[in-house]
C-alpha cells in the first residue's frame, strides 16, 4: 500500500507542537501594513494554536507529521 501524500499548502502553514496540536500563523501581515498600526503588527507575528473545531482536519491534510 503506498503512502498517503501529505497537502503542500497545509504542510507550509502548519507545524506540528509537542502538546500534539497545530500551530499556525496570522493572517493580514504580508502588504499595505502602512496604515497599520504597530502595536497590531506587533501581536500579530506571534503565531497561535490551530482551534480544536479545525486540529482533525489539520491531522488528516498532515498524515505523517
């Protein structure tokens, strides 16, 4: 039986934790942050946890991570 590919989108904006979860990061910080201000673009580069709704869904897209 030959192995289950993995989703290329899924595998560059996921990362597996230790805890077994997912992490992920923000959106709205690639262009037009001029308007922005720093204090939102600060919090934002923090990465948060993949909501528990959405982990199955992650695990299943990222077989073998």
């Amino acid at each position: 039986m030959p192995k289950m590919k993995s989703n290329s989108g899924a595998l560059k904006r996921f990362k597996r934790r230790a805890s077994g979860g997912f992490k992920r990061g923000n959106a709205n910080k690639s262009h037009i942050l001029t308007k922005m201000t720093t204090k939102r673009k600060r919090q934002l580069r923090n990465g948060e946890a993949v909501s528990a709704a959405d982990t199955a869904a992650v695990r299943k897209m990222i077989p073998y991570s």
